[in-house]
C-alpha cells in the first residue's frame, strides 16, 4: 500500500527549478530518505508532502488523496518535525506539548497523559518544567520529535532530524526513530548524513539539483556503485557530499 505517491512533480521559485519532474513511491511502514545537499530540492518535496506548499505542477497523493484538495485532512493523520527547533520559549517542556495538542483538537484529559508518554519515550521526564531556553541542542531536537507525535501519527515526516547534534545526541534520536520503524510507522526523512540514511532507510532517493538521480536500498546502491553512500553519491554527481 503506498502512502505517499508522486507523479510528474514540479516546483518553481521565480526562475529557481527547486523540483524538477520527479516521481516516487513511499509503502505503508517504511523508512524512505531523500539524500542531497543543501538546495538539492529534499525540504521542498517534503513541504509539498505536509501540504506546507503546493505543487507547481505534478500530482502528490498522501493517504490516496491529492495533497491540494484536502490539506486539512493529510494534516490530521501526519506528524512533522522541522529543521528549525520551533518550540515556544515561553514555555516549559510540557506546556510546549499540552499546547502543540490543540492543534488536533485533543481534549486536556487526553493530552496529559499522552504528554507525559512522550516525554518518558524520548527521555525527558525530569526536563518537564524547564524552559526551552535551558535545554541543550539534542534535548531540543528530541522535544520537537516528542511533538510531532502528539497525533499518533501514520506518518511521520523528518526534516534533516538530526543535523547539528553530536554523535551522542545523534544516536539517541536513530534509537527513537528505529523503534517507531517496529512499530510499522511510516518515515520519510531528509538528510546528508551518509550513516544516517544507512541506519535508518529501507529506501533513499538520491537528489541533486532537484532531480532524483535514482532510488533503491542503501545495501543495493553500495554494491552496485562501490564503497559507501558518500562514494555512490560522487559517482553519481561527480560531487563529493560532505556530513
């Protein structure tokens, strides 16, 4: 079953070709990345997935319904975490969560116990009270993981998830996000992280200059081309990508 299907996509910025007539396919329960560089078009088709922006031209259907119709029903059933650490600083830890529930229309008495399960899962009990401000950089990203999954989400969207943290902090996350794979929900992340996509991805769509050079696992990549993602990478884009 595909959760997400792409026909023809297209998107332009003024005279900028960011997409440029790309098509894939994304099954129920696994793990899809889009691997490129900055500008390589990846944050774009994701925003275009969540119903951010629509297409310039193109078909994208999430859950069978075309992502122009019926935004506010992808939305309900989608979890998104952003590039950007957009947490409420006014805020604590929980309240960022018991206030992000509201969104989905989830009642108090639901939101607060499901608040604190999420703050057990991603390991944040104890940061409860605190002020964003007062968290470090991991803490963040794993508060925005816990925030996007306030919905239960069937599908979770993860822009660049773990870009900036140590490899500590990175660990941590792939830990979260392997065991949601268990759980059959469904992931599509960007990165330029080779390891990354290599832990994480059943599939990677390899971008660049907003086309997709080509998609297959990351084992089949490696053996057909040589050596690792950031080796297939150059030989398919005569560039080298740089974590």
């Amino acid at each position: 079953m595909n959760i997400v299907t792409a026909k023809g996509l297209i998107k332009d910025y003024n005279s900028l070709r960011a997409v440029d007539n790309i098509d894939f396919e994304i099954t129920k329960g696994e793990c899809f990345g889009f691997l490129g560089p900055n500008g390589a078009g990846k944050t774009t088709v994701m925003r275009i997935i969540y119903c951010f922006m629509p297409p310039g031209s193109g078909e994208v259907k999430v859950f069978d319904i075309d992502v122009t119709k019926d935004p506010g029903r992808i939305k309900s059933c989608i979890g998104v975490m952003p590039q950007e650490d957009n947490l409420d600083p006014d805020l604590s830890v929980f309240e960022n969560l018991i206030v992000y529930a509201r969104y989905f229309d989830i009642p108090k008495k639901e939101s607060s116990p499901l608040a604190w399960e999420l703050l057990d899962f991603v390991e944040l009990r104890e940061k409860a009270d605190v002020k964003i401000g007062n968290l470090s950089g991991g803490m963040k990203r794993r508060l925005v993981l816990a925030r996007s999954l306030i919905n239960n989400p069937e599908l979770l969207i993860l822009d660049e998830p773990t870009t900036g943290l140590d490899p500590q902090s990175r660990h941590a996350v792939w830990d979260k996000l392997n065991y949601l794979k268990s759980k059959n929900t469904t992931l599509i992340l960007t990165t330029h992280y080779m390891e990354e996509a290599e832990i994480l991805c059943d599939r990677v769509a390899i971008m660049d200059s907003g086309k997709i050079l080509t998609i297959d696992t990351p084992l089949n990549l490696m053996k057909l081309h040589g050596g690792n993602l950031e080796d297939v990478y150059l030989k398919l884009t005569g560039k080298a990508l740089k974590d």
